[in-house]
C-alpha cells in the first residue's frame, strides 16, 4: 500500500491512528520518522511511539528506544534508550533484544556485561533474528564468554546468510573460502555486496585485500567500487 501511493497509504493511516488503533499509531510514527508519504517530523513521531509503547505496542517501545539511542526527534540518551529496549526485551521482541544487546556489549547507557549481551544475542537468534545470529556466531567461533564452538558457529553464520543478512553472509563466506569452497563463498560475497550498508563496506574491502585466495582478494575492488559510489551520493551537490 505505502510503495503504490504513499500519500494515500500515509492518510489512512493518520486516520487509523487518531482512532486509536495502536498498530496504525505506531506505523505513524514510523512514517513520520523517515517521511514516507507524509512531511517528516522526529519529534511528533517519538509522540506517536510514545503513545503506542504507553499501550504496549512492543515495536513502538522499541523504536522508541532507537530515538533515544540515535538522538532521532529527541535528545541521545543510550541510559534511557537502554531502558526502552529491555522492556520490549524482556516482553519478547527480537529486534530489542539485539538493540538491547548491542548496548551491553559496548557498555553505551548501561555497563558493559558481554555475558548478557551473549545472552540475549543467542535469545534473539533462537527466535529467527538474523543478525543475532551473525553476533552468536562469532561470539562462539572466537570463544568469547563461551566455549568456542565452531561447528556451531557455522550453522549460525550459514543461518544469518540465508536470514538475508549481509554481515551474516559475509561471515559465512569467510568459513567457507576457509574450507576451500571458493564458489560459494564468492557466491556469498557478492550478495553481501548487494545488501551491505556503506560501514560495512568500506571495513569489508579492506579485510577482502588480506585474503589469500586470489579470486576472493579480487572481490575488493568490487566492494571498494561500491563504497565511493554509496560516498559519492552521500556528498552534497
């Protein structure tokens, strides 16, 4: 509905919202944070998140946390994005427990604990989310604040690949040119390559220059191609 008439998709869901209609109050406020089809506007969609988390919409809770965290129509606050996310963690949504996580293992907002962050990292993963399972993955590969497990590992990995995560495939790519399997782990790459955002990117060029397979190491042209395209349409006109 959004991506056929974005204006239209936008009203009714304004209308919906000032029904009461917690699912459309939090979509609102999701349409309003990136200006889809309506003017954006941050801080009238922390409102509108406020309004649907205060009624237990646990995505709203999270998103709300997003805010907090990213200083998204509010003032940054990792403290209290932190305590957003724990609620909507602790009541079951994926998505918190990974943002929740990711503040753990890096001790923003919250001291650092990185067993918990495992904990709800694998929690997440157990539950389908796939960039979870990336984090389980090497957090097992590399033994940290667990048994090094790289079996398991490379179930998590192949997991997050096919989850469509980029990192996840790009993860799994290296256990497979690891193996010898220089095809699929190419095959991998190039989806990573796909869907990578440009942080990703631009640390993943640099690590494919290192590799010791030639057909792999050529890979980071494509990606280093790739981030100055993704820079160039990010710098101003």
């Amino acid at each position: 509905m959004l991506d056929e008439s974005p204006a239209r998709a936008a009203q009714a869901i304004l209308s919906a919202a000032r029904e009461d209609i917690v699912d459309a109050q939090a979509l609102l406020g999701q349409i309003l944070l990136d200006g889809q089809g309506i003017e954006q506007d941050p801080p009238l969609a922390v409102r509108w998140f406020e309004i649907a988390a205060q009624r237990g919409h646990l995505m709203a809770r999270n998103m709300l946390g997003r805010c907090h965290e990213h200083g998204w129509g509010c003032n940054a606050d990792a403290s209290l994005a932190a305590r957003h996310y724990r609620i909507a963690a602790e009541a079951g949504l994926d998505w918190a427990m990974y943002n929740l996580a990711n503040l753990l293992a890096t001790g923003r907002g919250v001291v650092e604990d990185q067993v918990q962050a495992l904990g709800f990292y694998r929690h997440a993963a157990e539950l389908g989310h796939a960039k979870s399972m990336n984090l389980l993955g090497r957090y097992l590969e590399e033994g940290q604040f667990c048994s090094a497990d790289p079996q398991a590992a490379r179930s998590w990995y192949r997991r997050s690949a096919v989850g469509g995560d980029f990192r996840g495939q790009f993860s799994y790519a290296a256990v497979l040119a690891g193996e010898g399997n220089i095809e699929q782990a190419l095959d991998w790459l190039r989806q990573a390559l796909a869907g990578g955002n440009l942080n990703f990117l631009r640390v993943a060029s640099k690590e494919l220059m290192n590799a010791t397979d030639p057909h792999i190491r050529a890979m980071a042209e494509d990606y280093a191609l790739r981030t100055a395209e993704l820079e160039h349409n990010l710098s101003p006109l």
